[in-house]
C-alpha cells in the first residue's frame, strides 16, 4: 500500500477496486531495462514482490499483474488471470497470446483490470459490456468479436479499434510461463533488443518504444522521434517520473539498443 501511495478502505468493492487500480497504474511504469543485459522476468511472487516493492522497480504483464491479481485475492475478490492477444499496428492480430490481464469479480459484475500494457488501455477498471465508459478523456469499451471479449478504444476520430481480446480460462504460471523464453529467442519479438517503458497519467500515457515517444493525452496522440541520448534522457525522466533511481539506467540501455541496431545494419549491409 506504501508502495501504491493508497491508504483508503480495503474491501471487496468496485470503489475499492478502481481506486488500487488507478494507484497502481499512477505508482508503478510498465519497464524492462534489464532485457538488453541478458535478464528475464521472474515468475515467482516473491521475487516480483521484491522487485517492484522493495527496490521500487517496475514491471510487465509477467510480473506486476500476477503481484496485483494474488493481492486482489487476499482482499477477498474473485480473481481470474487471463491471456491476451494484441492488435498490430498492421491491422492484424499478434499470432501469439502473450499478454497477461485479470478479470476481477466485484459486487455482482465482472470488469477488466490490466497493470502491465506498454500502450494505452483502460486506466481504471472496464466493466466488461457493450457501453462505452469513458476513463482519463478516452473511451473505451468491450465487445463479443469472433468469439472472443474484445476490448475497443475509440481514437480521435470517434472510430473504434481493437486493443486486444482476452481468453476465458483462468492461467497457472505453468501455462504462461512459455512467454519469457519466447521473446527471448524469437526474432520477430517487439520485445526484443528495444527499451520499452511507460508510465499512466490521469489523462493518458507516456509511451517510450525504442527511437520513439508516444504522448497520449486527452483523446489525442502525438509521436516524437528521438533522435540522441539528450533527447531520450528527456523523455525517459518524464515517463520515469518518481523513479529517479531508473533513468540513468533507461537511458544506458537506451544507447546500447542503439548501438546494437546499428551494429546490425552494418553487418547486413
């Protein structure tokens, strides 16, 4: 709870829910600085706990959503862990069910509560129906779409996109534990050899994916090319923001992604 800056009620209430979830989302970035030094995410509580608690890190999916769905759990929600697969930039779906989300049960309704997407999804928890609800000035919703609960965001233009959908059964680390490995070896990863870290606002996210930074706010999208080290100091401390102790670090390993990718242009070329 110090962790989360939260020291409200804890109950098994939709108030309570929205409220750990958004201070979750405000406390702790998406980041893993350590892939580029040959490190994987732990799959165990206690080292996560550790990890994002303890040494104030942050986390992906792997890690601070199994964390928070085992403390939702003591508090005496009903706690589903469950896979996601995530819409491309290419309009296609990813081939593989990487992604790790909760479907928490709360005063008679079920709703959707997601603490490690790199980019924007619901800040708060989604309701998990067919209405739009409108979370930090962007709208979001989910469907039923080829048989599967998909969630759907509407950009600026009112037209509504995929983010990605979830699966029903409830996951065991033996059935996801796949995934680290996976994006450790797979050429075609996003994950892979690129810095990755972002952090919620109240009005949107801060998303830095490699030579970009991604400024989501108010309903609206702006993407800024990063061209050296300066600049991406500048908006590594911006999407660290309260993790002072991580950004000398980001900005390392955002050099060394750098120079790696160069290195293989050479080689190709």
């Amino acid at each position: 709870m110090r962790r989360l800056g939260y020291d409200g009620p804890l109950e098994a209430s939709a108030a309570c829910l929205r409220a750990l979830c958004s201070a979750h989302l405000l406390a702790i970035p998406y980041e893993m600085l350590d892939t580029l030094d040959g490190e994987v995410p732990t799959l165990d509580l206690a080292a996560t706990f550790d990890r994002v608690v303890r040494r104030r890190r942050g986390g992906t999916c792997l890690e601070t959503t199994p964390l928070f769905g085992e403390f939702l759990h003591t508090l005496g929600f009903g706690v589903r862990l469950v896979a996601g697969q995530m819409w491309r930039v290419s309009n296609e779906w990813w081939p593989h069910w990487d992604h790790l989300a909760l479907v928490v049960e709360a005063e008679g309704h079920s709703w959707l509560v997601d603490v490690g997407f790199l980019m924007l999804s619901p800040p708060q928890p989604l309701l998990m129906a067919d209405e739009p609800q409108e979370q930090g000035g962007w709208r979001f919703r989910m469907v039923e779409r080829d048989g599967y609960r998909t969630v759907l965001r509407a950009g600026a233009d009112g037209v509504w996109g995929p983010v990605y959908r979830i699966g029903r059964e409830h996951l065991e680390v033996a059935d996801y534990a796949w995934i680290v490995d996976f994006h450790r070896t797979t050429e075609d990863s996003p994950l892979a050899g690129t810095v990755l870290c972002s952090r919620v606002l109240p009005d949107g996210k801060l998303v830095v994916m490699g030579d970009n930074f991604l400024r989501a706010r108010d309903g609206r999208q702006e993407m800024e090319f990063l061209a050296d080290s300066a600049e991406a100091e500048r908006a590594l401390a911006e999407v660290l923001h309260g993790h002072p102790h991580l950004v000398e670090k980001a900005v390392a390993a955002w050099e060394k992604a750098r120079a790696n990718r160069r290195e293989s242009r050479r080689r190709i070329v």
